[in-house]
C-alpha cells in the first residue's frame, strides 16, 4: 500500500470568462473584452493543488470527446496528476462554465454539467480496488450525488479516509454524513448544512455540534479571510489566517482542501495541516485564476517559515 495516496474524484469544467461593463438585460447583446478560457471544476481543482503540493494523487473524473477537454486531461497529467481514471466521454461535451464579470468584480455563471454526469456508481465501482486501497478520498458535489454517497459508504468500510469538501451548497442525507470523517465547508456552506447563520464564534461551535452529531468527527468551517473553525468531536478553535493582499479569491478553497488533504497524509496534526491549507490558500489569493494561482509546495514552506 502507498502510504500516500489520495484519490480525488469530481468535476472538470472549462471555464470561458468574459468581462462586460454590465451584465446583458434580456435580449440585449454587449460587446465583452478580456475573453479567457481557464481549466477549472472543483474537482480538477482540487487534484492539481493536492498534486502541486506534494501528494500522490489519482483523479476519477471524465472530459468529453472535445479539444479542450483532451488537452485539459494533458494539462492535469503534466502536473503529476494520474488520470488513467479520467474518462473520454464519446458524445458529451466536457463540462463548461460560461461566467461574466461586471466591473464591480460581481460574476453571473450558467454551467453546462456535460461529461460530468458521466462519473456515475457504475463508472466510479470499476475502481473499487483503488478506492479502498488509497489512504484518502477527497470529493466535492458537482458530480452526481450517488456517486458520492457509494463512495463514501465504500471507502468508510474499507478505511480509507472520507473528506468532503461540501460545494457547491446542497443539502445531504444523514446516511452520506455518516460516512464522512472531515467535511470542509465555507460559512454559506455551514449555513446551508445546519440552518445555522455563522456570524460569531458560538455560531461556528453550534453548527460544528450539529454536524458532529451527525457523525463526522472532523469539522472545518473556513471563514474566508478570518482563517477557519477547526473542530475535532466537539473541541474547536478558531485557526487563524495569513494576512495578504488578495487580488482574486477563485479557488481559495480548492487550494485550502488541497493542502489540507495532503499535509494530514504527511501525517501533519490537524492544526498544523490547517495553517498550511491557510499558507497554500493566501497565497492563491494573492494571484489571479484558480489553477493558476496554486503555488509550489517550497512557496508554501518558504511562507510558512
Ligand atoms: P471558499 O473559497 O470556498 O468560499 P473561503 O472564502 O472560506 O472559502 O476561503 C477558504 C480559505 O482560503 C480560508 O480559510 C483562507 O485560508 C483562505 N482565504 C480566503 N480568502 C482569503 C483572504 N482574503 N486572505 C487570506 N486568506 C484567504
């Protein structure tokens, strides 16, 4: 057994963004500037910032038979990433998030789901024997919601550690929540889970009892800026963030789960495996994009020091 492994199995989207002094009113055409399209997907995300930072990461996913989806899975192996488990979906498109950005930095998204439908319990069960031999498997919910729950069900049997990072916000069965050992959720996140609105320390400390209560011994409620409330059965604190000059939070999170996954594989303890997410996640922030902005696991030491 690797003692190393992580197995991320979510979302490939590409992303087209296009800046427009205001959003479009019904029937209206406007000209945009700054067309890009980027690599994203929670999912993909996530695999590239546990891979750039120093885990040995497997991807279960699927792109469409199109350009940009062959190229993504290309783009995604060049950073060590092994997608021998990422499907070409003949007949589906990858996954695509059309996203427009007002000048006031507010962004309106429509996604096409695509060959994203396609990581279903069939296609994920081909890999049962890599699931249950990995240390740790780490998803997120823009993938089919069976897939998840089967997985995780499977994984928790077999002792392979569950994160869940609970994106975007959905709610989820008591039988999917007894399976997770960590889940990582934003304050909406928390909010939609619990029902509970975080706003103070009390509410973090509620909304964590409610969720261990459910079964999920390790609650992380990241608080943006503000770091994150780390709870483990019942005792937590709040973990505090690095002070930088963020210039585009996308992906903040993707990169915060990335490293967190990989520094509890390192066997760092949780606080400690925290402050490095927080470390990786600010200086995301400090740079555009969300694949792009990942950085180097010696940037994350050389921060940290
Ligand atoms: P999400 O990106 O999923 O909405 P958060 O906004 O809570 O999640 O951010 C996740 C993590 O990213 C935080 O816990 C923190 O480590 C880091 N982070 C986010 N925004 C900032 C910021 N402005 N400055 C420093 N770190 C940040």
């Amino acid at each position: 057994m690797n003692l190393n492994k992580l197995i991320v199995i979510g979302s490939v989207n590409i992303d087209h963004i296009l800046n427009v002094n205001e959003f479009p009113k019904p029937g209206e055409t406007l000209k945009g500037s700054n067309y890009k399209i980027s690599y994203g997907g929670k999912g993909a995300n996530q695999a590239v910032a546990a891979g750039r930072l120093g885990a040995n990461v497997q991807f279960i996913a699927a792109v469409g038979d199109d350009d940009l989806g062959k190229k993504f899975k290309q783009q995604l192996e060049s950073d060590h990433i092994d997608t021998h488990t990422v499907a070409v979906v003949e007949s589906k498109n990858t996954g695509v998030a059309l996203i427009l950005v007002n000048k006031q930095g507010e962004n309106q998204i429509a996604i096409h789901e695509g060959a994203n439908s396609a990581v279903t319990p069939e296609y994920v069960g081909q890999f049962e024997d890599d699931i249950i031999k990995a240390n740790a498997v780490l998803m997120q919910l823009e993938t089919p919601l069976q897939t998840i729950e089967h997985v995780a069900k499977l994984a928790k049997q077999n002792n392979t550690k569950v994160i869940l990072n609970p994106a975007p916000a959905q709610s989820l069965s008591d039988d999917l929540l007894k399976h997770i050992d960590i889940i990582t959720p934003n304050e909406t996140e928390a909010e939609y889970l619990t029902g509970i609105k975080i706003v103070t320390e009390q509410d973090a400390q509620k909304a964590s009892a409610f969720l261990h209560n459910k079964g999920i011994n390790t609650v992380i409620i990241t608080l943006g800026s503000k770091g994150a409330w780390v709870s483990y059965c019942g005792k937590g604190e709040i973990v505090s963030g690095f002070h930088v000059k963020a210039v585009d939070t996308i992906g903040a999170g993707d990169t915060f789960n990335g490293m967190l996954v990989t520094a509890l594989l390192e066997g760092k303890v949780l606080n400690q495996a925290v402050r490095y997410a927080h470390a990786a996640a600010a200086l995301s922030v400090t740079k555009a994009g969300a694949q792009t902005s990942v950085p180097t696991r010696n940037e994350v030491e050389d921060f940290i020091k």
